[in-house]
C-alpha cells in the first residue's frame, strides 16, 4: 500500500494556512533563503536533477524547460504562472492557492532568481473570486516583508510580481493562448516554432509553468533532492495532487507519490458510492481518454498511464458509475470543446461543431451504426491538425468512449434513445428531482432538506 | 447608471494605476474590462470606448477582446449572477436537474434575468471544483455540494435580499460589481474570511495524519 505524503497540503489544516505566518510556521521560505546563497545556475540544475515534471498536464521537465532560457542576452525574461485551471475534472491547484498561495509566490521567487526574469506573472482564472483574494493578499504580504521587490532577503535579487486574471476561456490554459491573452488579445494559441522560451511574453525569452509546477520548487531546495527522489517512480519523481470526485463515497485531494494506483486511493476514500460499481473514469481530465476498472492497477504516473493508452494529465480522477451514460458523458464533453474552441483553426472551429451534432442524434437514439465510422472519420480529421491540443482533447472522450463502449452507442439506436435514467446517476434519490420541483412549486421545498 | 456620462475623474484615476502595472500598457485590457463592469454592471460602450482611448487603441480592438471572454457581458446582468455547473461531472451528479429546477422556479432561461434585476442565471463549465460537485457559483464564489432544492432556495434568499454566505468564500455574498471590482485588482479586504479549506480539501491530509481514519481501516 502506498503512503500519502502530503507536502504542499502539510498545513492546510491550520486555520491560517493561507497567511504569511501559518507559511513560515509550516517551514515556509526556508527554500528560498537557501536558493538565494546559490547562483542561479545550480539552481536549475538542482530542479534538473530533482526530476520534477510538468504538473499542469503534458509533463515536461521543469528545469529543463528553465535551462531553455537564454542566459546574457540582455533581453527581458519572464516567469508565468499558469493558473488557469479549467480543464473539466481538475480541481488541485483552485484549492492549492485558496490554502496555500505562499507555497506559489515562494517558488515564484525561486524560478525567477534561477531563470534571471525580474518580472513574473500569474494568470488566475477570472472565475474564483475568493482565489483571487487569497493570492492578491499573499503578494501583498510578501512585498511587505522584504520577499517581493527590491533586493530580495538582501540578495540583490529584484522582482516585480503581478496578478492577472482571466475571463473565462479555457483555451488560456494553453500556454501561447495565455501569452496572447495576458499581452491583451483575444486567447488564441500562436504557432511553434519559436517556442516561448526565446519568443514569450512580449516576444521576450518566458517560462510558462503551472501552478503545482512552481509550488513543488520551494520543498526540493529546502529538503534536498535525494528526500523528492525517494518518492514516486524512476522516470517520475516526487510527490503530486490527485483529485478523486464523481461518484464515491469521499471526494477529495490526495497528495501521494507519483506511481500510485486508482485502487489504492478509492480504497482510502472507501470506495465507489454504496450500491454501484465502476464504469469508467479519467485518469487526468476529460482531455485524457478514459479508463475502465480494468485500469485499477495502473501506476498514475507519466509512464504508466501513456502505456495504458491515455495521459496523467492533470490527475483528476473523475470515477463515474453503472448509471451513467457514456453517450451523455462524451456529448456533454463535446460541447464543452466546441464551446471553448477559440476558432482560430477550422479543423477546431467546424469539427467541434459537428461533433456536438452527430453525438446529439446519437445520444437520441437517431444514428446508425455506420454513424460511428463517421463520428471516428470526423475525429481523425480533427486530432493533430490544429495549432494547439484543444482539438486533440475534443476527440479523446469520443474515440476511447467508442473503444470501450462501442455496444453502449449502438444500444441507444437499438431502443431508438438513451437507455439511462439521468436521475438515477444524480446523488437524490430516485424521484426527488421531479418531486422537488412540485414541491418548489407550492413553496413546500424545505420540506425535502437532506434530499 | 450613467452610460452615457464620462466616468468620474477618481475612475479613470483608477484605470490609469491599473494600466502602470503592466510593461506594456495593451497588458490592462483585461482587468479594465474588469473594472468596467465594476462601475456599469456590463461592458458599456462608453467602458469600451474609455478602455481604447487609455491604451491608444481603436474601440473595436477593445470590443474584439472583449467579445472573445464569457465573463464579459454585453448587457447587464442580475446583481447576483448564479452559474450551475453542467459540464460532465457536474451535470451528472445533478447539476442538470438543479439547473432545470433553477430555471423553472425563477421562469427564466440561459443568460437571463429575474424582472426585479437580482438573479440571472448562466450554465457555466467546469469552475475547478469537482470535489464539491454539483457546484454552483454564484459571482463567482464557491457554492459546494449543490441540490434542487438547495439553489431554488438560495435564489429566493438573494431575491428577498437574506444574508447568504458562500461555502469557501467571504462571510457575506458581495454584489456582482463589487467582486468585478476584486477582479480588476482593487482589494475588498475580505482575504482573510472565509475556511481555508473545505473538508475534501483535507481528506487526504486528514487520512494520511490519522491512518485509523481512513475507511478501509474501519
């Protein structure tokens, strides 16, 4: 059995988690100090040989992608953060800064002082208004003491630290869309090459790491790399937020080494909902292809999830049982994507669209089996020809959905509609819906308190 | 509201501390936008033309990005703007039937207003709470662990003007404008109320500090 290892979540407990005082009495900023009496140099190297990779989705090494940076060019460079969690299912790094905006701003400082950026930024989903507040007054803490702004902890290390938030468009948690939207332009992904790393933000030399990224720095300078070795698995090192929701009986985060199983943790949070079984789930947000309980036991780490057939992801385990319908599920995704596409690429822009209709008819029972080659044609002609992974994401829930659940979509043109009870996969009881909104109607609704 | 009047001269004040934030000042369109709906509840054309005029810019550049953002509204919204998550997960564990019951109980639809301008209503995507689903913001503070019954009665508690407080939010709900106003940068103070974090924020936490807790111990 696996051991959490809880680490940015050590503190969240305290009331005062969140303050500068609750940070530095759980330890904070001791990293810092410790990064500040290196050169900026063996700090990129530390964060390389810790082998801390990309917690926002895709995984690459973090102080890799700082060693890209180029050193003594006299340009600007900028750090940002990418706060824009909005991938359907992730839920880690909204409460992360609500508990502990601290952890961030000191691997802020750390990343900044390592790549030379005496600018950086973090963009924060525009719809977390309390996040907000807890970010904004932890910046203000920490210009207050010395940690922010001029001759940091009497470094000679300046940095100047802005938030930013958004306005909700999940296309900005794409890294070139965020640089776009963040210089004052509509969110739309540019094209690569040249990567930010040499023409970022402003077209200046920019690393663009997540949250969970940044915030994981601090605890490997101040604990040493060989204590984040010992965790999780050869080629995926460390400790990481997973988010259990959907239908079990505990949803919640889980911080545990990379490598743990799904098993593991629906055991820790006892299980799936009493009464149903395990349909399918996603190992890392609905832009990575689904799982079935036949995956329990793949390691949730970089390597083992890719070998499975899907992507780590962002680690949102989102579980869904035998009442619900697959159809739905990856129709309701759909419109999510053809909703967000930012439009700049056709592929995108009209594929999603026409996804949305085809799974519509499906899901009404209206298709024919010959509709699923062209659902999957469609897909084909959507993945990988686009700018950005948008387009990739949309297919994802359709193409493995119909991997697994090929006689679920046929099922539905065989009873000419969706087989399911939406009720039933609801967490009221059966009826209630329809018997609140009677009740609603006579101004009898408290009566149904504890539905 | 006086959308056709020039805003004050501690307004556009306001907008000038916003755009020196920024190594460049097209940076600021974004928390100005903000800030707009601070004031007029909505992006106005007299905000859009001010935001263009600041940043050198021509007004359709402004309306251009502006258009491209959903919590950009183009015309006024409920001072208690309520989004029913109905993305995947959400609308699953009941967040279609809390938007139905929602719908029909206040009679109206998708991007609409209540008559008396207190509550509108929008289906929103995932807003990065699934632990707590089905979740319901209201100007985008957290409301966890959402029913039918549950959102019909808070929306009659914001229209009859009850005190209502978010589950990981500030003690009391502020008003539309007033957390446009957090949005664009301009801090309301309020940091420091509200829980630090919901219970399955700390389930893990919890179970890894009390092994005996965890329910497979049991």
């Amino acid at each position: 059995m696996t051991t959490l290892t809880p680490v940015l979540s050590k503190n969240w407990n305290e009331a005062d988690s969140f303050t500068l005082t609750g940070y530095k009495r759980a330890g904070g900023y001791v990293g810092l100090e410790k990064a500040l009496k290196q050169t900026p140099d063996e700090v990129i190297a530390l964060v390389k040989e810790s082998g801390l990779r990309g917690r926002g989705g895709a995984g690459f090494p973090t102080g890799n992608k700082w060693s890209f940076i180029p050193q003594g060019d006299s340009k600007a460079h900028y750090l940002v953060v990418n706060a824009d969690e909005s991938e359907p299912g992730t839920c880690k790094d909204m409460p992360l800064l609500l508990a502990n905006p601290h952890s961030l701003i000191e691997g802020i400082i750390i990343g900044s002082y390592a790549i030379r950026a005496n600018h950086a930024f973090i963009y924060l989903r525009g719809e977390v208004v309390h996040v907000f507040r807890r970010v904004q007054q932890a910046i203000t803490d920490a210009y207050a003491a010395g940690l922010l702004g001029k001759n940091i902890l009497g470094s000679g290390f300046d940095l100047e630290l802005t938030l930013h938030a958004g306005a909700g468009a999940y296309i900005c948690g794409e890294e070139t869309a965020l640089l776009d939207s963040l210089e004052g332009f509509r969110g739309q992904p540019r094209l690569r090459p040249p990567f930010p790393a040499i023409a970022g933000l402003y077209a200046m030399p920019t690393v663009v790491n997540n949250v969970e990224s940044i915030a994981s720095v601090p605890s490997i300078l101040a604990q040493g790399v060989p204590w984040f070795q010992a965790m999780g698995t050869e080629k995926s090192k460390g400790f990481t937020l997973y988010s259990l929701s959907g239908h079990v009986t505990n949803p919640g985060q889980f911080e545990a080494p990379l490598g743990i199983t799904l098993r593991e943790i629906l055991a820790l949070a006892g299980g799936i909902r009493p009464g149903h079984q395990l349909k399918f789930w996603t190992p890392g947000g609905s832009s990575t292809p689904i799982f079935t309980a036949e995956h329990l036991d793949v390691p949730l780490d970089y390597e083992g999830v890719s070998a499975a057939g899907s992507m780590l992801g962002t680690k949102a385990l989102q579980i869904f049982d035998e009442t619900t319908c697959v159809v739905r599920a990856a129709l309701r995704w759909s419109e999510f994507y053809k909703h967000e596409s930012c439009g700049k690429c056709t592929p995108c822009r009209e594929g999603t669209w026409w996804l949305v209709q085809m799974l519509k008819d499906l899901e009404a029972g209206k298709g024919s089996e010959a509709d699923l080659e062209k659902l999957l044609d469609l897909c084909d002609n959507i993945a990988g020809r686009s700018f950005c992974a948008l387009a990739d994401g949309a297919v994802a829930p359709i193409i493995s959905t119909l991997k697994y659940f090929r006689a679920e979509y046929i099922e539905h043109q065989i009873q000419r509609g969706c087989p399911f009870d939406p009720v039933a996969a609801t967490l009221f009881p059966t009826g209630t819906v329809d018997k609140i909104n009677k009740i609603a109607e006579v101004g009898e609704a408290a009566e149904m308190v504890g539905a | 509201m006086s959308d056709h009047q020039q805003f004050s001269a501690e307004e556009l004040a306001t907008m000038d501390t916003i755009v020196a934030r920024y190594p460049k000042s097209r940076s600021a369109i974004m928390p100005l936008l903000h800030f707009v709906q601070s004031i007029d509840g909505y992006v106005t054309p007299r905000g859009l033309e001010t935001i263009a005029s600041k940043l050198g810019l021509e007004t359709a550049e402004v309306t251009a990005v502006s258009t491209f953002y959903t919590q950009y509204k183009n015309e006024p919204v409920g001072e208690y703007h309520v989004g029913i998550c109905i993305n995947t997960l959400c609308a699953v564990m009941g967040g279609d039937a809390i938007y139905e019951a929602t719908t029909e109980h206040l009679g109206i639809g998708n991007h609409e207003t209540t008559n008396d301008g207190k509550v509108s209503l929008e289906r929103i995507e995932c807003n990065a709470a699934c632990d707590y689903a089905p979740v319901v913001m209201v100007n985008w503070e957290f409301f966890d662990n959402q029913s039918p019954q549950s959102v019909t009665q808070l929306v009659d508690d914001l229209r009859e003007g009850k005190p209502v407080r978010p589950t990981r939010g500030p003690n009391s709900l502020r008003t539309w404008k007033q957390n446009s106003a957090v949005l664009a940068g301009l801090p309301d103070g309020l940091a420091h109320e509200g829980v630090q974090a919901g219970a399955p924020t700390l389930l893990g936490l919890n179970i890894a500090a009390n092994p005996q807790t965890s329910p497979e111990a049991n």
